[in-house]
C-alpha cells in the first residue's frame, strides 16, 4: 500500500522559513515524479514545486526564487524549503506522486501552514 506522509507544516510569521517533509512507502521511490501542491480556503488545489525522477525542477512563479524543492532517493522523501513566507502562502500543503511506470498519482493527508503575525 502506498503511502505519502507530510510533516513540518506550522504557524510562522511573515518573512519565516519553513521546511516540509514527504515520506513515501509502498512503491520503489526512484520510480515516481514527485510534486508539492496547496490548498488555501476557497481556491483551487495548485502546484508548487515539482521534482521529476532526473532531478529536474519546476515551480509556481509565485514562489521562485523563495522555495526549494529537493528529493532522497536513499530516504524516500521529498522536501520542500519555504523561505521568506507571505500571508499568501497559507494553506493546505499535500505532497503528490505519480508513478512513472503506471501513471497512477497517490495524494497525502497534507500539512498546515499558516503565515500570520
């Protein structure tokens, strides 16, 4: 059984750093492209930061240059370090999967961050 666990979420002022982990179990990590998504109340679910199996990136233009994404294959998880927060980025952090070999995409529970003085 698949499994993605977030951790790391927080209150932190503006100007803060957060850093959010992704622990995967169940499926050979090396084979999965792995993504941070977020949800704000009353908006659409949307992509953060994406991390595919060649270590190539992507980001939301509204966090380059502020957040980080990296992976360990050796560990199992995907990182994601936010730095100098906005209010704006308040929201539901979900770590995403999906399965080179299968297509199939696997969703964590998330983890709460909230940017407030």
């Amino acid at each position: 059984q698949v499994q993605l666990v977030e951790s790391g979420g927080a209150l932190v002022e503006p100007g803060g750093s957060l850093r959010l982990s992704c622990a995967a179990s169940g499926i050979t990590f090396s084979f999965l492209n792995m993504a941070w998504y977020r949800q704000a109340p009353g908006k659409r679910r949307e992509l953060v930061a994406a991390i595919l199996r060649d270590t190539s990136t992507n980001y939301a233009d509204s966090v380059k240059d502020r957040f980080t994404i990296s992976r360990d294959n050796a560990k199992n998880t995907v990182d994601l370090q936010m730095n100098n927060l906005k209010p704006d980025d308040t929201a539901v952090y979900y770590c995403n999967a999906v399965s080179f070999a299968t297509g199939r995409a696997y969703w964590g529970r998330g983890t709460q961050v909230t940017v407030s003085s």
